[in-house]
C-alpha cells in the first residue's frame, strides 16, 4: 500500500502550505505589490509606445498574462529555500522516515506550490480588472488559465526543490535562483512577443516553459486565440513529468 | 526476553574511505529504555540513521523486530517512531496542526485521529498551548511536541537522536518523565543518544558505549560503573612539619615508598599522587580507608583532608570513549 501512503502524504503536504497560508497572509499581499507595480507603472508607460507589435491589445493588457505567471513563478522558483530550510532543521529527516515514497514528497510540495500560486493570482487578478484590463468572459477559459498557472508553477517549484537537493545550502541556493529568474522572464514571450528577439535569446524562449504558459494565458484569458493552446498544455505537461522525474530522483541527495 | 533491535557486524563506510561504522553488535531488549553514548564523530549517529531506514549500511544487518532496516524499510517504518536531533516540526503552523499533518501522513484514521492527537498531547503534558503558535513555544515545549509527532502512532520503537539537548534541567525532567509513563503505558521501545551522562544513568535499562566506529562496551549502567572500580579515595597530604615547600628529592622517594605499602595493602587496586594527593582506587572504601590511614601515620604523614568519590557513568565513559583525553588533563592513571 505504499501508493496510499504515498498519496496521503501528497495531500497532508498541500494541507500544510494551505494551514501556512492561513496563519500568516502578509506574504501574499506583500509578493502582491511588485506584479501590481509592474501593470500600474511598467505597463502604463510602455502602452505610450507604439511600437511592441500586440495584435491590437492594450499594452497593459498584453502583458497582464506574463505578469500574472510571473509573481507566482517567482514565489515557485523559490520554494526550495522552504526545502533548504527543512533540511537544515530535522524536518526532512523526519518526512524521509515517515512511511510515504520519497516522491511523494517532491511531488506534494510542488503541487503544494502551485496551490499557493493559485491563491497568489487570486489577489492580483482583481486588481488587473480594476486597472482596466479586459479579459475574456468565459469562467471556462478563465479556469483553464488557472489550471494551466497551476501547473506551470508546480513544474517550477519542483525545478527549485531540484536545485535545492544539489546546493544544499541557502546561499548557493539563493545565488541559483536569482540567476534563474532574470533570464526565465526576459527570455519568454512575457513582455513582449518572441518575434523581436534576437536568434539566439529566441532559441532560450522556445525552450522556456513560461513561454507557452504565458501564451496559453493570454490566448484563454485575453486574446482569445486559442488555436495554440493545446499544444501549450502539451508542452506544460512534459515539462511537469520531467521535472518530477528528475527532481524525486535527485531528491534523495538532500539529506546525504 | 525478545529482542527489539539486533545489529550485527554492522558497517558503513562514507566515500570508501571513512569508516563511520566498523562491526557494530548490538542487541537492544524489547520494551527497554537504551541509550547509547558516545564521543563527537563516534558514529551514533550514523548508527541511528541507518536503524531509521535514512541511508543505507555498507554491510551487516540491522533487525527492527525481525524487519530488515534495508530490506524492508517500508515496514521498518510503520513501526518506529524518529525524532532527530535538529528542531522538527513546522513552527509558523500550531501544535495542535502539526500533529494532525503527522497523523495524515501517517494515515491514522480519521476516526481515530482526534483522539490519537490529544493522547500525544497529554502524554506530553502539552494539552494547554496545543492550539498556540509553535513559534511561541519554548524549546522544551518544542521537543515535547516533537517527540508527541512521534508517540502519535503508538510506535514500537522509538528513536532519539539526543533528545534533551539544549534543555535546561526542569524541562529535561519533563521530557523524562512523560516519556516513561508512555512507554510504561504501551511498552515502547525507547533507543536514545546521549552526551548527557546522568541522563543515561537515570533513565535507561541498558547503555552501550560507541567508539570510533566500534561498541567499545555494554551493561546496565551499574555494571559499567562497578566495571571500572569500586571507588576511589583521595587524601590530600599535608607537608607533614617540613619547614621547606616542596623539597627536591627526598618527599619523592618517600612518596614511592608510601605508594609501594599503600598498593601492597589488600582491598587496593592502585595509588598514585601528584599535587600533593594521592588517589587510591579500591573496592569497598568503609573496609581501606583505616588500613590506608594506618600506613601513611606510620610513615608519619598527616592528612588535610580526606574525599571519597564513587565512579560515575562519566567515568565510564572517558575510560572506554576518551582515556587520552582524561589523562592528558588531569593526570589520573587508574590501574585498571
């Protein structure tokens, strides 16, 4: 029954990051703050220039799905710390002796951390409205969006417990995932279509899962073109088994 | 008696090089508090985390109830209860809650769950701030509440990886006292790690003492003690009418002669002096200290004053896990 085990491990570890989130919401209203700036100052100013080709669609507006994936990718990225953190206490230690598949672990925390993106887009996505961006009313699309932002982020929270079961410590860690973060933005279709790129950063962005995350969103949520969205899925979903895969294999590192 | 854990020929070697472990043999009764002890680096608690099922032993078997700690380690931990050394549990989530993320990952039945929970908590004596912040907590609360998450399945076994440290006296009670009124209640297993040597003393059926990888020795801890030596007297000599400090030769030779007598007496395993002590190692003190006295009044040697010390576990310890050590500091050669 080690698959039950499994499972019920997954789920204790989504009820802790939700018991988490519970006794302590400062942390989401404040990783609020920066998305928000980026829509009301970033996107404000840059909709005065005409020249980023957006098939029409207010400045602001074109940039609201990568913002969106953005705050929440970047509390993902760096949910290894948490993981950091559990192995420098004895809580890692304990998870490892408790009956559940060391995968599960890996798996439930990822999952965990999408579930906090979720939350995390819930605050910004009403503030978007009120900044006048115009999505598409249809909770169909609006709720494949969330889905399609639920994974992504649980595919980077996984990458980020990868890098934490090789570096170990906060520092080398910190040091990572701040070089991950500049280049994972920039080099996707976020700000600005891949069409402006040079060749080389163009090659980096088709290779970037943000990519098609930021492309399915905007087709469900702003555009409406969404020819290319099950192919986004696709690629979403390869990116999530393979970095499951590699990160519950490297997992058993961390406490060595 | 059944036994609850069997080591034999156990080892572990970190990158081919290291010996962690080194043939550990171990036997470890059921139902019997056990402690191991053992200097910095001396493998308990390489020990610990391979009888936990964390890593894996180069060669030799280790049995938790007849499962294999490698082999079956899914079983192995369904039955054990661990709580590291390092702070374990969520801080920024209540008490209350991290029994209850344990008690799911554990798949205690949502029946059960409740009443497995405050059990935990009563057993622990931490049924009052159960619902408080853990980061509130004091760290003999913290501890409490760990070794709760760990009592929560009732285990058969239960792991301590130095359990009281950083505690201060009153909360190291505690932690003692709730700890075996539950293993009275269910019968528990309770293997621990220790730098604490009156813990060990107090606390524990067994103790084994590891060194450098090897179990340098094993017994209740009244046995390790008598093992050593009955007791020791020390008599701090008094400069005996000489007007001089500490004249060059002759009180040295006259100390030898005393020691030669002292030693010849029966009922004395060995004598030495330095600083104007002499210690004398003997079995039964009420018996040799009148012949003791006897000798050095007939040498025409007064006394200044006279203490008896019993050997402690720590004793036992520094003789089997740290005699160099010992020597280097204090000069004491016990003639064992």
């Amino acid at each position: 029954m080690a698959f039950n085990d499994s499972l019920r491990e997954m789920f204790a570890m989504i009820e802790l990051e939700m018991r988490r989130l519970k006794h302590d919401r400062t942390e989401i209203y404040t990783r609020a703050v920066q998305p928000i700036l980026w829509l009301a100052v970033y996107g404000t100013v840059m909709s005065h220039v005409r020249d980023i080709p957006t098939n029409g669609i207010p400045y602001i507006d074109y940039i609201t799905p990568g913002v969106l994936l953005q705050s929440t990718i970047f509390v993902s990225v760096f949910y290894g710390l948490t993981i950091v953190w559990e192995r420098e206490t004895g809580i890692l230690k304990r998870l490892l002796v408790a009956p559940a598949s060391r995968y599960a672990t890996v798996i439930g925390r990822a999952i965990a951390s999408g579930v906090r993106a979720v939350v995390q887009a819930l605050i910004i996505f009403p503030v978007a409205i009120l900044l006048g961006v115009k999505f598409i009313a249809n909770p169909i699309y609006i709720l494949a969006a969330f889905i399609m932002l639920f994974m992504v982020s649980g595919g980077f929270a996984a990458l980020s417990i990868f890098v934490a079961s090789l570096m170990k410590t906060r520092e080398r860690f910190m040091g990572i995932g701040q070089a991950m973060i500049m280049p994972l933005f920039f080099a996707s279709n976020a700000l600005y279509p891949i069409t402006l790129m040079p060749p080389f950063l163009q090659s980096i962005a088709v290779l970037n899962p943000l990519t098609y995350a930021v492309d399915a969103v905007r087709g469900l949520m702003i555009s409406g073109d969404v020819a290319n969205v099950p192919v986004d899925f696709m690629a979403v979903i390869a990116f999530d088994v393979v970095i499951f895969i590699v990160a519950s294999i490297s997992f058993r590192k961390i406490i060595e | 008696m059944a036994s609850a854990i069997d080591i034999r020929q156990l080892t572990k070697v970190y990158d081919g090089k290291v010996n962690a472990l080194d043939g550990v043999d171990l036997t470890v009764k059921a139902a019997s508090i056990f402690a191991l002890l053992g200097p910095n680096g001396s493998g308990k608690t390489t020990l610990m985390r391979i009888l936990t099922t964390q890593i894996h032993p180069t060669m030799g078997l280790a049995r938790a109830f007849r499962y294999d700690v490698d082999k079956d380690d899914d079983k192995v931990r369904k039955i054990i209860g661990y709580v590291p050394q390092e702070m374990s549990v969520w801080t920024d989530i209540t008490g209350f809650e991290n029994l209850l993320i344990y008690a799911k990952i554990y798949g205690v039945s949502s029946l059960q769950r409740k009443k497995a929970i405050w059990d935990a908590l009563q057993n622990m004596g931490l049924e009052d701030v159960a619902n408080g912040p853990v980061k509130k907590y004091s760290g003999g609360m913290i501890r409490r509440l760990e070794i709760a998450c760990a009592l929560l399945i009732k285990p058969k076994i239960l792991f301590l990886d130095e359990p009281t440290l950083g505690l201060d006296p009153s909360a190291r009670k505690a932690v003692w006292e709730n700890l075996r009124s539950f293993k009275k209640e269910y019968g528990t297993t309770v293997f621990f790690n220790t730098h604490y040597m009156d813990e060990a003393d107090l606390y524990s059926d067994e103790v084994a003492i590891i060194n450098q990888g090897k179990i340098v020795k094993t017994g209740t801890a009244s046995e390790l003690k008598r093992s050593l030596h009955g007791e020791i007297i020390s008599f701090c000599l008094a400069n005996n009418g000489t007007d001089s400090m500490h004249p060059s030769t002759a009180p040295l030779r006259q100390d030898l002669n005393i020691l030669t007598k002292i030693r010849a007496l029966n009922f004395v395993n060995d004598a030495t002096v330095h600083d104007s002590v002499m210690d004398v190692a003997v079995e039964n003190g009420e018996i040799a200290m009148p012949l003791i006295i006897d000798v050095l009044r007939s040498e025409g040697i007064s006394l200044q004053w006279i203490r008896s010390t019993r050997p402690t576990l720590d004793d036992v310890f520094l003789k089997y896990a740290g005699m160099r050590h010992m020597q280097d500091q204090s000069g004491y050669h016990y003639g064992i």
